[in-house]
C-alpha cells in the first residue's frame, strides 16, 4: 500500500512539473501549407494567405531546322538594272514553326543579296515559361496571364534574350493586354496556310454559354500594319475592330471572324470562317477568308494591300496509336487584282512516348504561280511542355 501510494504521488508529481514547463513555452503559429486549388482546372494551387490560385508552366524546344537557299537576310542591293528576287523570311507566328512570309516582287533598278547564314540548316532552341493567376470575385474571374519567351538562334541575331510573349488581365468579360486577335483563324494541323495569325494589344469584350461564344475586339494596329513589318503603309486613323462568333459541340465546333480597319488609302476587310470535325482517330479542318486587307486575311506576301483577296486551306489529322499522330494540310491563296495564286503543302510527324514530351518532324512547300521553280522549309525536333 505504501509503494503505491508513493508511485502515484511521484507521477502526479512529474504531471505537475511537466504543466509547469509547457506553460513557459511559446505557442508556436499554425503552418500555412500550400494547397491545391480545383476550382480553375488542373495544375493550381494557392498562393498561400491568399485566396488567388496561381499556375505555372513551360515549355523547352530544340529544333533543327532547314530551307532552300539558306537563312540569310535579304535586302536591296546596288543599282544593276531592272531585275526580279524572290525571297523567304521567318516570321514563326504560330509559336511553334519557323515557315511563312513568302514574297514575289519586281525591283525596277535594284537587285537583292543574300546575308549572313548561308547553310541550309541551323540549331534552335527555345524556352518559355508562363503564370496565370485566377480568384473568384463579386465581378466574375479575375485573371492575370505572363508569358516570357527566350530564344537561341545566332544566325538571327537572337543571342539567348528574353522577351514578353504574351500578357493580359481579365475581369468578368473584359480583357486587356497583348493576346491573341479574335479575327484570327486556325490554320489547322500542320502549317500551310496564309491565314491572319496576331497577338495584339487589345481590348476585349467576350461571352460564352452552352456552346456558343462571342468575341469583340478593339485592337492597337501598329504590330498589324506598322513599320516593323517589311513594307510601310500609309497612316492608320483609327483602331482595328475585330469579332468571332463560335459554336462548339460534342464533335464538331465553327469559327465566324469579321475585322474591319480605316487606311490612307480607305477601308479595309475581312470576313472568313474554320469548321472542324473530331472523330475517334481522324480530325479534319476547312477555313477560308476574303477581304481587302492582307494583314487582316494573311495573305500579305501577294503584295496587293487594298486589293480583293481570297485564302482558303483544308487540313487532316490521323490519331495512328495513342503515342503517333500524322497531319497534313493544304491552302491557296490569290489576289483578284493581278490573278496571281499561292499554293502550298505541309506535313507533320508527331510522337509522344510519355506525357510532356513530343519528338516531331514537319515540312512544307509553295510556290507563287507567276514562278517556276517551289521553295521548301522544314525542322525536327523535341520538346517538353510542363
């Protein structure tokens, strides 16, 4: 009885002590862990003390890339006589391929050289990493888009500097920033077309229920019709007007694009369309457009700038296995003023062994009709999106 009775009065003893000491500790804060948000799709989280989900992801790319005649820069030369060129120039204004910008023209008392690489082929690579911020609020989502892009490839001058590729903000149904035009039009699954294609700075007002969309846009032409662009136009006198109205379904879903802008010279157009079809293995894309403004429709390489024009292209996709997919595409182009035409041809090979990671290989063809011989460009590479 008595080594009971001092066994529990030694226990209550150190329970005493032990209080004693817990009560001298600081109370250490809660941890805020991050945490994953849902409710914006896959991929975000939230800033922690915040009620703002943010996302991060990327992209690195390695190409090697090809073209007739080189990758040098061509420009007016001396005075030699009349004589005709025909030169190519990279615009890359998919993001993705460096083909496009085909120019047919004649110089009365001038020649062109070529300049700098002069191979056929060069290494690229690429990096670029976005953000998107999202948060519900009593005005609808409120979101923030930046993306950065950083580019290796010495022959054009681009020495690894990084550049903004793209930011806006958006709140309820209005946007602001340097995104994608609404009057442009996919080209489909591998490229060939001459189609309008621009991020501009804008402002946008959008829409969207049970399928169907609309999209209005009040667009800062400069980086359309302005002199960082191979000709110089004429004064522009007000902001570009551009619209879409979509409507998407379970297996199909159409595009209707309008633009509208005032020159010098008087008004310019556009009007065009996509329709798109997705079955299990095979996806096909028609589109088309007409107007007056080349910028508007793409096909500014025909040189004829107020002029009426015309593009139409059609394009497949087959889904091989769940890893290979094959593309092509087709698109021509014309000017009703002069009858000239541009065709071309583009293939692609796309393999994606795990998720993230694509090794491919792409190419296309044209030719002017007021040409003989078809110019050609091309690259294969690897990338892994995150």
């Amino acid at each position: 009885m008595k080594l009971k009775t001092l066994l529990l009065g030694s226990a209550a003893a150190f329970v005493v002590a032990g209080g004693a000491q817990a009560a001298d500790l600081s109370i250490a804060e809660p941890v805020d862990y991050v945490r994953v948000c849902d409710a914006f799709g896959t991929g975000y989280w939230y800033i922690p003390g915040t009620d703002t989900c943010l996302k991060i992801g990327g992209k690195v790319q390695f190409d090697v890339k090809f073209r007739r005649d080189g990758w040098g820069d061509y420009y007016n030369g001396y005075t030699v006589g009349s004589s005709t060129g025909a030169f190519v120039t990279v615009t890359d204004t998919s993001g993705s391929i460096a083909l496009g910008s085909w120019y047919s023209f004649t110089n009365s008392g001038y020649t062109v050289f070529p300049s700098g690489h002069s191979s056929d082929w060069k290494f690229v690579t690429e990096a670029s990493v976005n953000f998107t911020a999202s948060s519900m609020t009593e005005y609808g989502l409120l979101k923030a888009y930046l993306n950065l892009k950083g580019v290796y490839d010495h022959w054009d001058g681009k020495g690894g500097e990084v550049s903004l590729d793209g930011a806006y903000l958006s709140l309820g149904h209005l946007t602001f920033g340097h995104t994608d035009s609404p009057s442009n039009l996919s080209n489909g699954y591998a490229d060939a077309a001459w189609r309008p294609d621009h991020t501009q700075n804008l402002i946008m007002l959008s829409w969207a229920a049970a399928g169907f969309g609309i999209q209005l846009g009040i667009e800062d032409p400069y980086k359309r019709w302005g002199t960082e662009l191979p000709v110089y136009y004429d004064a522009v006198h007000m902001p570009d007007i551009t619209g879409n109205i979509t409507v998407s379904q379970d297996h199909w879903n159409a595009k209707l694009v309008a633009a509208y802008g005032e020159m010098d010279f008087g008004s310019v157009y556009m009007i065009g369309g996509t329709v798109e079809a997705k079955m299990d293995m095979f996806s096909i894309l028609v589109g088309g457009a007409f107007g007056t403004g080349d910028r508007f429709l793409g096909t500014q390489d025909l040189w004829n700038n107020g002029a009426e024009q015309w593009s139409a292209w059609i394009s497949g996709k087959f889904q091989a296995t769940p890893t290979l997919s094959i593309a092509g595409s087709y698109a021509i182009s014309g000017v009703e003023y002069t009858s000239t035409t541009a065709t071309a041809g583009g293939a692609k090979l796309v393999w994606s062994p795990v998720p993230g990671f694509e090794a491919y290989a792409e190419g296309m063809a044209w030719k002017f009709s007021n040409e003989d011989e078809h110019d050609w460009s091309g690259k294969v590479g690897v990338a892994r999106s995150f």
